[in-house]
C-alpha cells in the first residue's frame, strides 16, 4: 500500500536518476550507494522510503550465501508509479530558473 510521496533531496534526485538510466535491470544497493555517492546510512532509509510510497520494489538475491561467501544482496527497481514521478521530478528541476535569474528566461 503506497504512502504519500517522499520527500526529494538532492540525494533522492541522483538515485532516481541513476534508476531511471539504468533501464529495466533491478540494482542492488551497494551499487546504487557506489554510482551516486549516497552514504548508506542515507541511502537506506531513502529507498524504503520511496519503496512504502509505492515508487519502488525490492527483492531479495536469491543465493546462498555461506555458498556465495557474501551476505545477499537486495535489488530495487522503479515501479511503473515511479518512472513517471521521477521524470516529473527531474524535469521539475530542469526548469527549475537558477537563482537570481527571472522565472521567464
């Protein structure tokens, strides 16, 4: 059950954009935290975040991990909600005017 809309932090911006331009593949964490720079203990709690308020899903790697030597991994994937409100909120911030400049240049 989707939640109201997250909060958009600049952090929040580099990880859509980073899901949106990944196509379809699902991404695991760790690699969302290495391409975007986005420190776990930020990351985290964000993607559940964005996860409650039906923009994302997440599934667990399916592996052993005593076979694998490494803890599973979880991999998070834009819904259908998502790809349009994340290109909403990156258009959003295209247009948005940069400071000091006047709204209708």
């Amino acid at each position: 059950m989707a939640t109201r809309d997250p909060r958009i932090t600049g952090p929040t911006l580099k990880v859509l954009r980073l899901l949106l331009t990944g196509g379809t593949a699902a991404t695991s964490g760790a690699d969302i935290s290495k391409a975007t720079g986005v420190g776990a203990g930020t990351l985290y709690p964000m993607l559940s975040r964005l996860e409650a308020a039906g923009w994302l899903n997440s599934r667990w790697e399916e592996i052993d991990p005593k076979e694998a030597g490494r803890p599973r991994k979880r991999f998070y994937e834009l819904t259908g909600l998502g790809r349009t409100r994340a290109r909403a909120e990156l258009t959003e911030l295209q247009l948005a005017p940069t400071e000091g400049a006047a709204a209708w240049n």
